[in-house]
C-alpha cells in the first residue's frame, strides 16, 4: 500500500478522534452532566472542533489527497481506500471555503441564541429571540457567499445535510406530498369512525417503560455489550464507534408513546451506525450517508415495524401484561388504532405519520422565503400561523406551540427540515423493496423475529457508511438513484384508509 495513502489514513483516524471525543462529551452533557459544567464544556467542545479542523485542513492533508490522485484512479470505485480519498477530497474542498473565523462566528451565536431561545420559548417572547434569529440569517449568507453561486442560495444549506439535493428537487416532492396529503387529512377528520386513542394516558411506572423497550430493542438488535440506552430531555442517538453506539429517550409517566416510539425511533439511528462496516472505523466514512437517509431508518424501525399490526401481534401480549391495569382487558385492535391516530395538532415532534409531513413543508417554505429575503424576520409569527390554518385547519395560540417550539434555527440551522420528510418518503421507498425480497416478514414478526430485516438493510445500506453520495447509496439499496413519493403516498392512503373506514 502507498506510503502516502497510509499517511493521509492516520491523519484522518486522529481528526476521527478527536470529532468522536467531541461527540462523547455532548452526550454527556445532554445525558449526565451537571448543570454547572456548561460553560467549561462549551470552551473543552470549542477547543477539540477547532483542533480537528485545523488538522483536516491543514496544508498537509491537502497535499496528501493531491498526490493521491493516481493512486485512487488505480483502485477500485467501491473500495474502501478510493471511496475514503475520493470522500474525504469532497469534505476537505467543502472544509476550505470557510474561513475558520465565520466557522466561529457561527457557533458562538449557535451556542447564545440557544440559551436565548429556551427563555423566549418559556415565556412565548418571539421579541426576545428576534435579534439572534436575524443575526444567524446575516451569517447564513456570508457562508453562502463562500460557495459557488447555485440555481437557488437555499441549495447551499441543504447540502450540509443532503448532499447532491436540491431545492427544486425537494419542492417538486412536497408538492405531491402536499397535494395527495391535504385530501386524505380532511377525509379522516370527517370520517364518522372516531379513533379512542384515551389508553395510551393513564400510569406507566418509569422503570416498566424502560424494560418493555429493552424488550423490543433488543429483538431488533440492541447488545449490552455495544448499546446504552440513558434518560434524556431532547432524545437522539449518538455513536462513540461501531460497537460504542448510545441512544437516548424520554420518559412520561402519564403517556406511553414519547417513551416506547423514541426509543425504537433511536434504535433505528443506532442500527445504521452499528451496521457501518468495522473496516470504516476511525475514518470519515463511518457513519450514515445522510439525514434523509439517516431518518429513513429511524421511521421505518419505528413506524413501519413498530406501528404495525404483525409487530403487536407478538408484543401486545406482553405490554398487556407488563401494564396489566391499562391493557389487560383492551383488544389489540383498539390499541393498534390509537397508536395510529391521525389527528391535526401544534407540534411537529408530537405529530402522527400523515399530519407530520405538513409540519415539514411549512418550515422547508418558510425558511426558503426567509433565505431568499421574501419575507421579514418579525412577520415570521403571522406567516407561520397563516400557514398552520391553511395546511392542518388549526389556530396557534401562542409562539411557544408556533415558531418557537423548535431548537433548530437558535443553532442556526437551516436547511434541515426537509430531511425529515424525505427520510419519511426514502423509508417506505426501502420498505417496498425489502417486501418485495422477504415475503414472510409479517410472520417473522408475529414471532418477534426482526434479524432477518436487520441483516438485509446493513447488507444493502448501513455497511457503506458515507462510502457513496447518498443518491448512489439509494441505487445500491431500492434499485433507483432518485427518491419517490409514491410509494409513500400509496402506505398512507393505504393504512389510514383501512383504519377510517374510507
Ligand atoms: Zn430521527
């Protein structure tokens, strides 16, 4: 093997490290770590991203994948050592065009507006947080200033989390979305069969939450010996290495779904990361390719499997008897219709799987106009309240269940929206292919049986990590290189449907 090649290996493994260490300090700090220990995180998380970043940039990594060309053009396209230059050339092209003081900027008012907005989301003081959102948009475009110029500037945000896609892309998927969605949404609210969704509240005692999830989780691949599963405030999954991956939930005591449905939606994130070839460690390309990608793995391991009829089919039984008081005496069918409840309401985290995505599209137009300098920051309020009436037909009372309610924009990030949706819509896109390839999985799931899933989607997907671009990736996984609605579109019609009588 080149020398050279070696050389750049290394340097990548110890950026790796230090983005990792990174990475395990946030989990802390949003997991263990007392209140106090703030400030002296943020300067230890400032001080390893600036280190990891000089080293990636650095003169001699760019030398490195320079004189690396021919010896990449030697290889094979798949393999591990082209797909690690020709990735990381791609990160450190993108690295350079941002001056490392911008980069600073950015995350010093990242970490301000975020303490000013969980106040102002308190208090619903739009006012409060107005200042901060407006100067993260002046920094928005000095970042796009620094890229080439592209059709829409909006295409530039996005491809921070969706590499390759771009606005009009996007907009002609939600356009379907939106159209197909909005009709079938008024159909349910006017269906005269009603969905009692009132045994999902009542008294689930903390610790029988947790071990029911254990449960499942550990049907759906979960080990003791690589996984943890922690309490937290805001859930996410986070991975320390390939047999190091930590995921979070959180618990209501009155309320089953944030506790049981987060924790399978995490474990979904975590079956990716787990999944990445051992042979990616240390390098950049061990983790997920994208969020859409990314999120196409949480729905699906906690709508498709966990809200399925097969899949209570073998847990009802036991969740009856874990919460004998709440489900000993409820038929299954009851209990499958109330998890699935389609119902318009306020927050997007809260949302049921056809009303969620109309979430998505007000935000992904909303933050369009705001980049695009269509709309003034302080009308922000009016236009959001305008849009929650026009798309899901209810009144915001106040900011705090409107423009508030989400953390992404007081850390600046725009542009990530849509990957929610599209993870929705590459979800199910996977999920016809995987039914089309394992015709018994109803059945395998009756048994509690989820291996043979598992093993299908790391063999097609998890085991690449970021090897691929993401639309290669889809190829390798459905067949096809663009993301399609319809499949999507036709599971929805066709379950709440079924559930609505319609
Ligand atoms: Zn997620």
């Amino acid at each position: 093997m080149q020398p050279e090649f070696l050389e750049l290996k290394t340097r990548l493994a110890e950026v790796q490290d230090l983005t990792k260490a990174a990475g395990l300090l946030g989990w802390d700090q949003r997991t263990l770590m007392p209140a106090r220990g703030a400030a002296v995180r943020a300067e230890m998380l400032a001080t390893l991203g600036k280190l990891a970043h000089e080293k990636f940039t650095s003169d001699k990594t760019g030398r490195l994948l320079e004189n690396l060309r021919p010896y990449e053009e030697s290889l094979d396209y798949d393999s591990d050592e082209a797909s690690l230059i020709r990735v990381a050339r791609r990160d450190y092209q993108k690295a350079m065009r941002v001056p490392s003081s911008l980069r600073a900027d950015i995350s010093r008012l990242s970490a301000q507006a975020s303490e000013v907005w969980i106040q102002a989301r308190k208090r619903s003081d739009f006012a409060a947080f107005l200042p901060y959102l407006q100067r993260h948009v002046e920094l928005k475009h000095k970042y796009i200033e620094c890229f080439d110029e592209a059709d829409n500037v909006y295409d530039i945000l996005l491809d921070d989390y969706e590499r390759g896609m771009t606005t009009a892309e996007v907009t002609a998927l939600f356009e379907t979305l939106k159209r197909d969605l909005v009709p079938l949404i008024a159909a349910v609210a006017e269906s005269p069969q009603k969905v009692d969704d009132s045994c999902l509240r009542g008294h689930f005692p903390v610790e029988t939450q947790r071990a029911f999830s254990l449960d499942i989780l550990k049907r759906f691949g979960f080990s003791e010996d690589a996984w943890r599963l922690d309490p937290t405030v805001h859930p996410f999954a986070s991975s320390i290495a390939t047999g190091d991956i930590r995921i979070t939930t959180r618990y209501y005591e009155n309320f089953l779904n944030a506790g049981l449905f987060g924790s399978m939606h995490e474990c979904g994130h975590g079956l990716y990361e787990n999944g990445v070839s051992t042979s990616l460690e240390r390098t950049p390309l061990c983790r997920g390719v994208s969020l859409g990608l990314h999120e196409s793995q949480s729905r699906m391991w906690e709508n498709l499997v966990g809200r399925s009829r097969a899949f209570w089919t073998f847990f009802y039984p036991r969740l009856a008897s874990a919460f004998p008081a709440q489900f000993g005496a409820l038929d299954p069918e009851t209990f499958y219709r109330a998890i699935n409840k389609v119902h318009p309401s306020l927050i997007r985290v809260e949302a049921d799987e056809a009303t969620y995505n109309l979430h998505i599209i007000l935000r992904f137009e909303l933050e369009q106009e705001i980049i695009n300098g269509k709309l003034a920051l302080r009308d922000l309020p009016e236009a959001w309240n305008a849009r929650m009436k026009s798309y899901l037909g209810i009144a915001v009372p106040d900011d705090a269940h409107g423009v508030l309610q989400d953390i992404h924009w007081s850390s600046g990030m725009l542009g990530y929206f849509p990957t929610y949706s599209l993870g929705n819509i590459i979800s199910v896109q996977i999920w016809d292919r995987v039914r089309a390839e394992i015709p018994d999985l109803d059945e395998q799931f009756a048994r509690g049986e989820f291996k043979t899933l598992r093993e299908w989607l790391r063999e097609r997907l998890h085991r690449h990590g970021r090897k691929f671009s993401p639309r290669e990736t889809l190829q390798r996984v459905t067949g096809q290189p663009n993301i399609d609605v319809a499949p999507y579109v036709r599971y929805l019609n066709a379950k709440f449907c079924d559930i609505y009588g319609l």
